[in-house]
C-alpha cells in the first residue's frame, strides 16, 4: 500500500516543474488567488535554494 498521496491533479507547468508537490500545491492555490507571478517565481526560486540546501 502506498504511503504518497497525490496533493494535485494539475500538469507541471514551467512554473511548478522542478518544485516539490507540497510547494506545487502552494503555487497553484497562490496563482488562483491572484497572487502577483513575479511573487509566484520568487517563491519558486527560494524553494528550489531551500532544496537545494537541505541536499547537502
């Protein structure tokens, strides 16, 4: 039995393609309140670095 449950149903787009799914999940609900894409990419970038970080 599987442990991982899928968080969203939506395509990876260029936006949410190298992110984690909690963090594509954030993404998509933030993109749908409005919220600004150059905020959106920043908020892509910092968890991509935080990931990046935590590989080490």
């Amino acid at each position: 039995m599987a442990i991982r449950a899928v968080l969203s149903n939506e395509d990876r787009d260029e936006l949410t393609k190298d992110v984690n799914d909690l963090d594509k999940v954030y993404l998509e609900n933030m993109k749908k309140d409005g919220i600004d894409p150059s905020l959106l990419e920043q908020f892509r970038d910092l968890s991509l670095e935080l990931d990046q970080k935590e590989d080490k």
